[in-house]
C-alpha cells in the first residue's frame, strides 16, 4: 500500500495510479514557527487592531474567525498611484528574519518525510498584496488606467515575495509550499483573463520557476472561479490547484488539463457554520464525492487554504466521510 505521501505523487502524475483519494490536507503537514510567517502575520491576534508590516490596517474582532484588512479611500497606504512609491516601504525580510529558525527546523524534523509532505504555507498573494495598499476599486481601476505604475508595483511584490520563498527554502527547505492569491470570487475571476495573464502570469511563473528550481512542489490556493486561466495556472508550474470550488466546472478542467496539473477542493464550505448537522456535511462530502471522484488528478477537500475549519468538527467529519468512501472504494 502506497503511503499518504507516496498517494499524492501518483495522484498529480500524468499516468499515476494511486490507491485511493488523497484525503483533503491529510497528506501534508504545516511546519509552525518559522519567523518570516510571524514577523509577517504575527500582529494578528484575535481582540486587537493593528497595522501590519506594509502599513495596512488589520481588524481582529474577538468574535470572528479570522484577521480582515479593512482598507478604504482614507486610510489606504497607497493614496496616489503615480506616486506609489512615495507610500509604500517594501519589509526587509531578510534583515529581519534570517534569525530564529530553530523551532520551525524543530517542527519540520518531526515530521516523517516517508509519509508526509512537509509544507509552509504563504498568505497574501501578489493580487491579494496589492489591494491591501489600495482599496478594491482602486487596485482594478488602476490595472487600467496605470498599467506602468501597476507593473512597477507588481515587480517590487514579486521580489519581496521572492526572497520570502528564498528564505524559507534556504533555511526550512519544505517539500511543498502552499501559496495563496485569490483571483475572483465565486462564479467570475475579478478581471478580464488577458488582464490576469498581462500582469500576473510572469511574475507567478518567476516564482514557481524558483521553487521548482529547488525541488519545491508548488500548490496555489484559490478559492475562486478560476476557469478562463486554468491552463495558464498549469503553465506557469503550479502542481495543485487548491480551493477548487464547485462552481468551477472541475469535470470538464480535468479534460482539459489531462494530467497537467492536479485539482483539489470541490467541497463547498457553505457546511462550515455553527448550526451545520453531521448530516448535511456528510451529504455534502458524498455529493462532491459522487461527482468528482472517478476524475483521474483530483483530491477532495474543503476549499480553505490550510488544513482546518472555522468549526474543527467540520473538518474531522469531512475526513472521515472521504475515510469511509476510500474503504468501501478502495478497500484502504
């Protein structure tokens, strides 16, 4: 029997033959504590507000399950475009994180490389950078009417972000990093597709060509409708493509894409919520499973982009619903 992790090799090879569904996250395992995810995100604590490291205002209400960046026309960083650099001071992550890597090079040596994939996650894609700096409506207006400056904003992310992956991979060296950027919402991406591919189909390709350079594997998290650049997506190296939500037509992508690159998701986390019944995620997982799981390249999931829900019963019922098909199934 193939291990957890040997199951998601053979899963996103083009002709692999794996024994059973890889079940959600369970196959790769987080390495907590390195010190770029917390000089980073560390101002995030549930009952503050706070500003983070590029100036953006964070609210962490006590009574929600997550940091938001509430960003309007007045407190935006960026206040002028064509001045963007007058506004933005880009954190200098290795003058301030090349310290301190002992607890995360901890955590990763207890995990068993024989199962599991050791993985960093990454939030706050190069999209998701540029409109915490501005407000929503600004960031797509000015993808319009300031392609120049957009572009110089863009690089300036992509090389932050490049030695954020070149410091985890120097000092952690993980076997998967899970990089975050949502590019639309439910049913639509946010922009035309010749929009994304002009302004962000290079610089993603620049990073994922680093990490594959290293050996890393490249899953991106969207929880978004990503359909008009999924080959693009497969282009540029992404290896998984997580937080697939079932209002993508996940069927017809897997045709599509023929191997190139492994779906993950397809459970809508319309279940994840307080009053939810075992019940109605038990049937949700099922329906999801019914419809995407004879589809070669796909791993069923809920769509977040870390393993977890807002509700932790609502994960551990999700793995034990996919538990019970692969054993009916697969007899594993």
């Amino acid at each position: 029997m193939l291990t957890p992790r040997e199951n998601v090799l053979e899963t996103i090879k083009k002709d692999g033959k794996p024994d059973c569904l890889t079940n959600c996250y369970t196959a790769f395992k987080p390495i907590g504590g390195d010190p770029v995810f917390q000089y980073v995100r560390g101002n995030r604590i549930r009952g503050t507000d706070s500003y983070d490291r590029w100036g953006t205002f964070i609210s962490f209400p006590e009574d929600q399950p997550a940091a938001v960046p509430i960003v309007t026309a007045e407190n935006q960083v960026i206040q002028d475009i064509e001045e963007w650099k007058k506004y933005v001071k880009v954190p200098d992550l290795r003058a301030n994180c090349s310290d301190g890597w002992e607890t995360a090079l901890k955590n990763k040596a207890a995990i068993d490389s024989s199962q599991y994939f050791s993985m960093t996650v990454m939030g706050t894609g190069i999209f998701e950078q540029m409109h915490m700096l501005m407000t929503f409506e600004d960031t797509l207006c000015n993808l319009l009417l300031y392609p120049d400056e957009v572009h110089e904003l863009i690089d300036a992310i992509t090389e932050y972000r490049l030695e954020y992956m070149k410091l985890i991979v120097e000092n952690l060296h993980p076997d998967a990093i899970l990089s975050h950027d949502d590019f639309g919402s439910q049913t639509s991406l946010f922009m035309k597709a010749e929009t994304w591919r002009e302004f962000f189909k290079e610089p993603y390709r620049k990073l994922y060509d680093y990490l594959h350079a290293n050996d890393v594997m490249v899953i991106h998290h969207a929880d978004s409708f990503c359909e008009p650049i999924v080959e693009d997506l497969a282009e540029i190296g992404v290896d998984i493509w997580q937080g697939v939500l079932p209002t993508n037509d996940i069927a017809a992508l897997t045709r599509k894409l023929d191997g190139r690159m492994a779906l993950m998701g397809g459970i809508d986390s319309v279940i994840d919520r307080e009053d939810v019944t075992e019940e109605e995620i038990r049937a949700e997982v099922k329906k999801a499973l019914a419809a995407y799981g004879n589809l070669p390249h796909f791993m069923p999931s809920h769509s977040y982009g870390g393993p977890g829900t807002i509700y932790p019963q609502v994960e551990m019922i999700i793995i034990d619903e996919i538990n019970r098909y692969n054993k009916e199934r697969f007899g594993i």
